[in-house]
C-alpha cells in the first residue's frame, strides 16, 4: 500500500492545508478542499498497465487515493463498472458512438458507494467514532452500510419524504436515523449541530473531502475503458456534483501523469425539471446558483438530483464552462416514460437520474447540440430497482 497523498488545498482560493488530521472545508474561504497527490512519484509505480494487472477493484488505484495504510480500507467490493454501448438506441437517434456507464452494481446499489468506501476508510483512519450525513436517499445507505461494514456508528438525517427503499435501506444498517419536515439542506443544519456538539465525523457532500476521491475513479476508468481517448461529450446526472468535479479532477491528474493528452470531454450536467438550480444558473451565465425555492413547485422523482442549492455551484459551473459544455433540464414526465422505454429497448431499469441522462442525449441530438459522430458516454448512477413507488406506479 502506497498512497502519495500530499496536502489538501482549497478549490477556490488555492489555501494548503496538512491532511494528518480531519479537514472539512476550507478555514480561509469556506470553500470544497481537495486531496493533492505527488503526481510525478504516483507515476512511477501507477501506470495503465500496472492498473490493468491488479484487477477490478477501486482500490487498484492506491496511489491516488488518500489512505495510508491498507488495514484502514473499509471495503464492499467496490469494482469497475461495465460501459455498455446502445447500438440499437444509437441508430434510432443518430449517435453510433453511444454508450452508457452503468453504475446500477455497485454495493448498495449506486454509484454512492465508491465515495463512501473512500471517506469511512479516512474517517477510520483518524479513529472516528460516528460518522454523519444529511441525504436524500442512496448517499445515506451508503455511509450507514460502509460504518456499519467499519464498526462505526452513522448517524443519517433524510427529508420525510425520501423513497421508501432508502429509508427502509439506513434502517437495516443503524438506529439512528432521523426524518425531517423539510429539504437536503434542513437535514444539513441538523447534522452541523451534532457535528459541533457530539463530535461526528462530517461526511456531507463537498464538505468531506474524500468522497471525491472515490467518485473520481469513475473518470479512470473512462480513460481505461476508452484506450485513454476520452469521449466527446459526457452526460452526467448531477446533484451535489461530486461525481462531476471528481471526473474533472482525474482528467487533471492523468494529464500531470502523462496518461491522457489536453483534449476534455464537454460535461453535461442534467437536472429535472422538478429542481434545476444548476440549468437556470447556467442560463442565466451566474456562476453561482439560487436556492431553488421549493414554493415554485419543487418536486422530483429523481431524488438524488433534490439540492437546492449545491454547495459547490461555483466549482461546478467553472467545470461546465471550462469543458464548453452545459447544463440541461429534463421533465418529470419525459423521466418516467424514459425509465420503461430503455427498459424494454436495452434491458436496463435507470434509476430516474440515469433516465434524465439518456433523455437529455435525445434532446441535445435534436437540437443538434450533438453532432453524429461524436462519442457520448451517459451514466447511469444507480439501480432503478431502488425506486419502488416509481415502478409500481407503471405497473
Ligand atoms: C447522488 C446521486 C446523484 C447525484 O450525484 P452527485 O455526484 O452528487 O451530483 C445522481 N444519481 C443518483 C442515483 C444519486 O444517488
Ligand atoms: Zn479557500
């Protein structure tokens, strides 16, 4: 086990910070802290072909990952997804170069897991007792399976109405979880407060800067999966964005290491029309978002899409520009007829993210924002398995 993990620095106003003790944000701005590597000693021993060699395992990636000693690993089997074409989708709407990263298999059936396996290993290794986090449904079962997995206790706040499978989900794993009258960021106030009072370990979106780490290995193995030629255009259900700024971030780090060249792909953020906090900042050329007000009519299937306001909007829409990509909104309506249709069509139930995903693809095809020959990964973030109020409802 050889980590090259160096400091911590600030993702908006570059501060440096020592990471041999718990770090959340940032002391001087409040900002999102990242993990810095030493990239040129990481290359040494991390390499596509060592990679290849040492399995599936997300932990293949050692050196770029932020824990120190293997005993700390707190795992599930956590392992490389399968990116699937959609040959059949593909000729019907124009894209022959049409794929989707399904990410349905991971443990706890998202795409949560591989930033939590990440943070609750971290959290071990500084000796946490309790780790915390506000949800909005699969990053709480996550984290309460990881501690429970760690020996930890977890303690979970989620909005009343959260889906039913992931509250009966954090139930199995712990007795403390707590329903609140209200949003992602409500359940967020009450988990600063036990993190101030009760000493729990911080483990919300963007405020831990771990489960970043683990979500960017979704952007290795892009580059693995693709021969290190990154598609044109990324399609990326996006909530909190770890997942958006943790690719992003991998597409840094394999260029400093000499695996990829300068050519990004163009990262699409896709929100439902139920809360779309980044597609109106987009269009309104903001590089912040407004608190998406839940008086205008906020409802989404698509749970893990319900931020109101992403604590790293500024970071996020830096990554949109930066890519000359965008941010694009789907219905609610469009969502659930998309779920049935790819299920019949390709043989995968979506989860309603991944489903606002491959019908933002249609979209922008149509509108021409994707040209035919270009490559389109979509993700496909989680199990539609998860969503039972939704299937039933199509029964
Ligand atoms: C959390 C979640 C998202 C959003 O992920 P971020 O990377 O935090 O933006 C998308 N899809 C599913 C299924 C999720 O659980
Ligand atoms: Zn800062």
């Amino acid at each position: 086990m050889q980590t090259y993990l160096s400091h911590l620095e600030c993702s908006l106003c570059s501060a440096e910070f020592p990471y041999h003790t718990p770090r959340f944000v940032c002391e001087s701005c409040g900002g999102a802290l990242f993990v810095s590597y030493d990239l040129s000693k990481a290359s040494r021993t991390l390499s596509p072909a060592r990679v290849k060699q040492r399995g599936v395992s997300l932990w293949r990636f050692r050196e770029v990952l932020p824990v120190q000693h293997e005993k700390n690993i707190v795992t599930l089997g956590e392992s490389m997804t399968p990116v699937l074409h959609f040959e059949k989708t593909g000729r019907k709407i124009g894209l022959p170069h049409l794929y989707v990263k399904d990410e349905s298999m991971l443990p706890t059936g998202s795409f949560k897991s591989r930033g939590m396996t990440v943070a609750v290993s971290k959290a071990k290794e500084f000796g946490a007792h309790t780790v915390a986090a506000p949800s909005a449904g699969n990053a709480g079962g996550a984290l309460a399976a990881y501690a429970a997995r760690a020996g930890m206790e977890s303690v979970l706040v989620v909005p009343r109405d959260t889906p039913e499978i992931n509250i009966a989900e954090i139930r199995q794993y712990t007795d403390h979880l707590y329903l609140i009258d209200g949003l992602i960021h409500d359940a967020g106030a009450v988990i600063k407060k036990g993190v101030v009072e009760s000493g729990w370990y911080d483990c919300s979106t963007m405020k831990e800067p771990c489960r970043v780490e683990g979500k960017k290995i979704m952007g290795y193995e892009v580059a693995e999966q693709f021969n290190r030629v990154l598609p044109d255009v990324i399609v990326y259900p996006t909530g909190g964005g770890t997942g958006l700024a943790g690719m992003w971030k991998a597409f840094e780090e394999m260029e400093t290491m000499g695996w990829i060249d300068e050519k990004r792909p163009r990262m699409i953020a896709v929100q439902s029309s139920g809360c779309p906090p980044l597609v109106r900042a987009w269009r309104r050329n903001a590089e912040t978002c407004e608190p998406y007000n839940p008086a205008w009519g906020f409802q989404t299937i698509a749970s893990g899409l319900r931020v109101p306001k992403p604590f790293a909007d500024r970071l996020l829409l830096g990554i949109l520009k930066k890519s000359r990509g965008s941010a694009v909104e789907v219905s609610e309506d469009k969502i659930k007829d998309a779920m049935r249709y790819y299920a019949r069509e390709e043989g995968l139930i979506f989860c309603p993210e991944g489903a606002a995903a491959m019908q933002a693809v249609c979209d922008m095809k149509e509108r021409d924002e994707i040209k035919e020959g270009e490559s389109v990964l979509v993700y496909n973030t989680g199990s539609g398995l998860k969503y039972i109020e939704l299937l039933r409802r199509e029964e």
